[in-house]
C-alpha cells in the first residue's frame, strides 16, 4: 500500500522566475499543507492453539504513517447467529500489537486508532477460528497478550467484563447477616 506523507508546513517560498514575459525575478507566497487523517490497518493472523484455544495476533504497526498514535484498541466481538456478545479486553491501550486467546467460532475484530489530534479511525476484520470449543470457557474473563514476540506458554493477562448484573461476591457482602451479642451493665449511682 503506497502513501503520500504530507507534512505541516507554514513558512514563506522564494522562488525565481526567468520565463522572459516582464514578471518579476522572485515571487513570494504563504503555502500551508495540512497533514493527512489517521489510517487503521488491522492484519489478523491465526498462530497457535495453547490447549484448547487459538492464539490470534492482532497487528497494527503498518497503522503508524504520518500519524503520531497515541491509542489502539482491539475490540472482539463474537459473531455467531445467537453469540453476538463483546468479549472482555483492553480499553485504550498504547499497545499496537496484541494476541487473543480464542475458541472455535466466528469473531468480528474492530481496531481504533486515535492521533494526537484526536482524531480516530477504525477497521474491521472477521475471522473463523478453527480448534475446539471447551465448556468452561466465558466470553466475560478472556486472556490476552501484548508481548509482539508471544509464544505458547508465556504469561498472558486476564481481562474481565461486568455483564450488568450486580456482582454476587458484593451481594453476599452486603447482605450476609452477623450475630453480635452485646452486653450492658447499668448502675444508678443517686
């Protein structure tokens, strides 16, 4: 893919002009270019299986044109006809590669760069992991890894998403009842 940088100049060009039709010898002109918007470029690629889910490399380096990046962020949804749910993973991140550990199914993967100017642009990807489907997997605690060199068996980190329901491990706290026995002894002093 071929792209042109432009850079932000604002400055004064002197040019001369020898075209013998009685034009002055040097021209003077304020000339402004304005650099160009920030390109997503999102390459998916397929790696290992570790145990029963897939490695997924999320790449985004060829992302960096002209653009000071100051954000990336992956998002994975699955894309299933009765799974559509956003799996758990990094908000903004200056990461521009990570893998995803993933089971068999159907995912949507959506990369969103934002600039130093604040300006955002995103892709998206869909891709068909193939491998197995393991039971006590949940689309709401996911593994992931921002280590651009990651192979089997290195750490990786676990993100986790809120549902919406209110969390059980509070409930239980908020409403498990204590006994507590008190005892008082009054004296009337007259």
């Amino acid at each position: 893919m071929l792209r042109f940088l432009a850079l932000t100049f604002l400055g004064v060009l002197t040019t001369s002009c020898s075209d013998n039709q009685n034009l002055p010898d040097t021209s003077r002109g304020i000339f402004e270019t304005v650099s160009a918007p920030p390109l997503a470029v999102l390459a998916v690629e397929q790696q290992d299986e570790i145990g029963e889910l897939t490695s997924v490399a999320l790449d985004a380096t060829e992302s960096r044109y002209d653009a000071n990046f100051t954000s990336y962020r992956f998002e994975v949804r699955q894309s299933e006809p009765v799974k559509k749910r956003l799996l758990a993973g990094p908000g903004a991140t200056s990461n521009n590669y990570a893998h995803v550990m993933l089971p068999k199914g159907t995912y949507v993967i959506k990369l969103t760069v934002m600039d130093s100017e604040s300006e955002i642009a995103s892709v998206s990807e869909t891709i068909t992991v193939m491998g197995s489907s393991p039971n006590d997997w949940r689309a709401t605690e996911v593994n992931w890894s921002f280590d651009p060199y990651f192979t089997p068996g290195d750490e990786t980190e676990t993100f986790y998403r809120h549902t919406g329901g209110f969390p059980l491990g509070l409930a239980h706290a908020l409403f498990e009842t204590k006994t507590v026995s008190l005892s008082l002894t009054l004296r009337y002093q007259p």
